[in-house]
C-alpha cells in the first residue's frame, strides 16, 4: 500500500468508528452525533490541510447532513417507547426552524474560529450544568409559552446549527430544567434534530456553493465521502442507543453526557489557543 492509500483507509476507518459511536450518542442522548462528529472530521480534515476556516465550515455542514438519517432512526426507535412529546414538536418546531435559518446563514459569513468558540463554550457550560447541578434542579414545572417558548425555540435552533449538532445537546437540559423527565427529553431531542438537520443541509449546501478551496467529492460544505461513511454507521447504531437510554439510570445518563461534552470542548479550546 502507498502511504496516501494507507493515509486514507485509517482516516475512512477512523470515519466509521465515529459513526457507530456518534449514532449510540444520538440514541443515547439525542445528541445527532454531530458532538462527536465535528471535532474528529475537523480535524481529519486539518491533517489533509485543509484550511481551518473551510475544514470547521465544512465539519459543521457535513455533521448536519448525518444527523438526517441518525435522528430519523434514532426518533422511530424512541416513539416506540412512547417518549416523543409529539404536541411540543408542533407548537416549537417553527421556532426552531427559524433559528436554524439565521444559523445557516452566519456559518457561510463568519470565521472558522467563531464556530469553534461557539462549540467550545456551549459544549462546556453544558458540560458542567450537567456534571454539578443537582439532578433536582428546576426552574419552572413547564415549558413557558409564547415569546420566551418563541426566543428558547429560536436560540436553540441558532446555537445548534452554528455547533453542526442535533440540538440535543441545549433541547435536554432545558427540557430537563423545565420539569420534564431525562427519558422523555431525550427522545424528544431526537426529533428536534431533525428539524435542525435538515435546513441546516441546505444552509451548508448553499453557503459553500463554488468555494474552490473545498476538497474532492464535496457538495458545498457538505463532504460527500464523510457522508457515505457517517451516516451508514450512525443510523446501524442509534438504536442501539436509544435502547440503552432506557435501560441506564438517570444519574449514570447525566454523567455520560457531561463527560463526552466536557472532553470535546476542552479539545477545541485547546486548538483555539494553540
């Protein structure tokens, strides 16, 4: 084997390992995957010397698109457990929308740097909520109505695009801090995520249409290699995560979100830095 075929089938074997963990997160925490996918593909993608700015563009867009199918199977195998709060999904889902819209659009305008800070920040203060606040905390019994339902919705859907993520990663600990069981705010962010994927596909697709600096096979920020390796692998395991979230006890499911939040954020503050 050369060294660049040999470069390529660790990085496509790297791929795969990713996907099968990134889609038993997504059932697991409803998640998308997109947490464990960014980071890895970034920096995949750095070793091919990609430049930063188009390798975190091009991360984000491609870890939206695996979320499609990962949520997809991820909210089937969840509805079956009767924890999809199916009403919520209407009445927020334009919400949600419409940040994903304005999220869509700053990744196509803004730095790769203020993408990773983004990630960085949100991964870490949810890390830590979910690491220290005891699991009793609530600040309300329900979800509030109206404009604050409207700007949670929107910010959600914002952050969650700009992050290449599901939105699970902000919709359960709100979900949670709102009174509503872990369980049933995990399989509600499955679907969540898929509201996000979608449009956000599309935003990447369109924000990096004609960019020359993108590398082979890719369909604006959308790497269409990653895409038949990821989503594959993230759709045969997110089942099985979703099975295990309802099999883990609530405490252990805390302390396996904050762990892998707490891990990559501090991963890409460290490239920040350095």
């Amino acid at each position: 084997m050369t060294p660049e075929i040999t470069q390529l089938a660790v990085m496509a074997a790297v791929l795969l390992g990713v996907g099968l963990f990134g889609g038993i997160l997504a059932g697991l925490l409803g998640v998308g995957g997109g947490i464990v996918i960014v980071p890895v593909l970034y920096h995949l993608l750095d070793l091919l010397d990609i430049d930063s700015d188009v390798a975190m563009q091009l991360a984000v867009g491609t870890s939206l698109s695996t979320i499609i199918p990962t949520s997809i199977m991820s909210m089937r195998a969840h509805l079956k457990k009767d924890a999809v709060d199916v009403a919520l999904l209407k009445s927020w889902g334009p919400a949600i929308a419409f940040g994903v819209v304005i999220g869509a659009v700053l990744i196509g305008l803004v730095e790769g740097e203020v993408l990773i800070a983004v990630f960085a920040v949100t991964a870490a203060a949810v890390a830590l909520h979910m690491a220290f606040a005891p699991e009793s905390l609530r600040l309300s019994d329900h979800l509030p109505g109206g404009i604050p339902r409207f700007g949670i919705g929107t910010l959600i859907g914002l952050i969650s695009t700009m992050m290449g993520i599901g939105g699970g990663t902000l919709t359960v600990p709100t979900l949670v801090l709102c009174s509503y069981p872990i369980r049933r705010a995990v399989g509600t962010a499955s679907a969540i995520g898929l509201i996000i994927a979608f449009p956000g596909t599309i935003g990447a697709i369109i924000g990096g249409w004609g960019n020359d600096e993108l590398p082979p096979f890719s369909l604006g920020n959308v790497n269409l290699v990653a895409f038949a390796i990821l989503a594959p692998a993230t759709m045969f395991a997110a089942p099985w995560g979703a099975r295990m979230a309802h099999a883990i006890a609530t405490r252990a499911l805390r302390a396996v979100f904050a762990l892998f939040l707490g891990i990559t954020s501090a991963r890409m503050f460290l490239d920040l830095l350095t």
